[in-house]
C-alpha cells in the first residue's frame, strides 16, 4: 500500500464515508472503493462478489481468488443528554469504541469546552438541539439530566425516532414518574418499556466512572443485539 | 459495531511513517475454527520490531515481527503467511487456542 493511500483512508475515515479497501494478496495492489464509482480493470472483474460484500458489511477473501474485501462501517452515533460529571467518563470510555458522541445540555456552565475539550456540544433544549442531529433507529440516547424539562424531551424524540438504545439515569422511583409522564403523553408500554431505566448494567458501583462504565457495557451489549 | 478501523491502527502506521520509519501493516485475512481476532484485526510493525496492535492473542506476534523485519530487509512488498494449531510438544509459535489464521503483509511506501 502506498503512503498516500492511507492518507486518503484516514481522510475518508474521518469525513464518516463509508468505503471499502480492496487488496490483491498475490501482487500487493489496492483500491479504495465507493460505490458508484468505478474500479480498476484488474478489481472490475469481481465487482459484484465486492458490491456483496459491502452491502453486507463484510471482510473476507472472494471464494477462489486473492482479492480481499474490508468495508469501512460509519460509527453509531450516541447522543448524551446532560454534560454531567459520568458524561466525561462516557466520553473517555467511547473513545476506544465504535461511537460518534454528540452532548446536549442547555445549562451553559455544564456544556463548556473545558470540561468537554474536542467535543460536540449543543449547548440547545433537546427539541432545538435534535434539528441539528440527524438520526435514525441506529441512533442511541443516554439521558442523564435526571430532570424532567431537560430529559423528556430527548426521551420523547428517541422514542418516536425508534433509537435502538435508550437509556435514562435515575432511581426505581424517579424512573417510575418518568414512565407515567412517558403515558400520559401517549406513549404506549412497549415503547416506554424499551427504556432502559434504571440505566447500566448492575456492576454495584455508584461513582461516575462506574456508573459510566455500566451505561457504555449495556450500550455495547444492545449493540451487538442489533 | 463490526468495524476493523476502530483500533487507530492506520492513524498510528501513518505517524510512524511521518517519523521515517518503515513500516509494515499485518492484517487478519482469514480465519479457520476459534482464532481470537476477527479477519480485518490490524498490526504495524517498524524496521526495530516495535508493533502496535494485534492479529491474535498474543500467540502469534512473535513470529509476525520477524516475518515483518524480513519484508523490510528483503524490500519485498507483500506476503501472506499461515499460523495453524501449535504443537504443544514443540517450542513453535501457533495458536494455542486451537484456531487457524491467515495473515496478511504488506509495506507500505
């Protein structure tokens, strides 16, 4: 591989397009691949086998022949609402995983650069922020305001949005309140069921890093649920 | 969430490379049985046998290293090399763990 090419890789990697790299095991040569656009005569050839194996996201060596296939897959975007203390553990910890971390917090003092640095913040209400988010059902929310004004809100949108991960910070009881909140605005039991609340997996701890760390296990762990 | 890229192996080969340094990228092609590293798991290795990352558990590296230092002294561009079950009678390096891997050499330049 040419140093120029990893150049564009890491460029590609960067901008979240999704690509594929495509290596002839016997004479070292590789192509970057976008679909639609159009391969070298010597990949051409293959172009279906490798139309197949980037729609199913896959890496591997095309049956009977040297060309490998590894697809670049975009990082799931997580949307933290509140930039509390267990927030900058979260970001710590995503850091090393697959996740596009964007934080949403109105209150000023919290969302700062200092205590975020290299982070997206939307320093917005949730109803304001999300129109600068696009998202999906591959989308996940973690709220973790624990109040009301600031979390439902962000609630409500994943909800409607069928984020595949929702959880949200808080007790048995302030989750209980939450859910009837969730009812009387007329979401039904499924839904409100799909919210992971008390948020994390039960590792006993109750600092920020533990907390953080038991939110990031549950998310990895309904990721690969997927 | 299967994404190979994730470990910022390439962002690390491309600092080495911006520090003069020549580098090797080993990849993970194919896997037979319970090998510890999905294909697309990623290492670079420089000319003094530094590495950052993996394509096993730590029962192949060794060997990896040395094929590396190998490409760079013999200016190849690429090869490809098989780790199968380790013998446990012998001193050899293979996969303890019962697996089969197929690894991937390239220089890059």
């Amino acid at each position: 591989m040419k140093h120029s090419q990893l150049k564009e890789i890491i460029k590609k990697k960067a901008s979240k397009i999704e690509f594929a790299i495509i290596t002839n095991l016997e004479n070292g040569l590789s192509e970057i691949y976008e679909p639609g656009k159009s391969l070298s005569k010597e990949f051409e050839i293959h172009k279906e086998q490798i139309n197949n194996f980037f729609k199913l996201k896959k890496n591997g060596v095309i049956e009977n022949t040297e060309i490998f296939i590894e697809t670049y897959i975009r990082p799931i975007k997580v949307i933290i609402v509140g930039a509390v203390h267990i927030a900058q553990y979260l970001v710590d910890f995503a850091k090393s995983l697959n996740f596009e971390i964007s934080i949403i917090d109105p209150r000023g003092y919290f969302a700062s650069e200092q205590r975020f640095p290299d982070m997206k913040i939307i320093n917005k209400w949730p109803d304001e922020a999300f129109k600068e988010i696009e998202t999906n059902e591959n989308s996940a929310l973690i709220a973790l305001t624990h109040d009301p004004k600031i979390d439902d809100p962000a609630l409500q949108h994943a909800l409607n949005k069928k984020f595949y991960y929702i959880g949200a910070l808080g007790s048995k009881k302030t989750h209980e309140n939450r859910c009837q909140r969730l009812k009387d605005a007329g979401f039904n039991s499924d839904q409100i069921n799909s919210i992971h609340g008390p948020i994390g997996i039960k590792l006993g701890g109750r600092s920020a890093p533990e907390i953080a760390l038991s939110v990031i296990a549950q998310l990895v762990s309904e990721t690969y649920k997927k | 969430m299967k994404n190979s890229f994730d470990e910022k192996i390439l962002e690390e080969a491309n600092d080495w490379l911006n520090a003069n340094q020549k580098v090797v990228l080993a990849t993970v092609i194919q896997t037979w049985g319970s090998s510890p590293r999905k294909v697309g798991s990623r290492m670079i290795v420089n000319e003094t046998g530094d590495f950052s990352g993996s394509v096993s558990g730590g029962c192949v590296e060794s060997a990896v290293v040395r094929e590396c230092i190998g490409l760079i002294k013999d200016n190849k561009p690429c090869k490809k090399i098989e780790f199968k079950v380790s013998n446990e009678s012998a001193w050899e390096v293979g996969l303890a763990c019962g697996g089969e891997i197929a690894v991937y050499l390239e220089q890059i330049s």
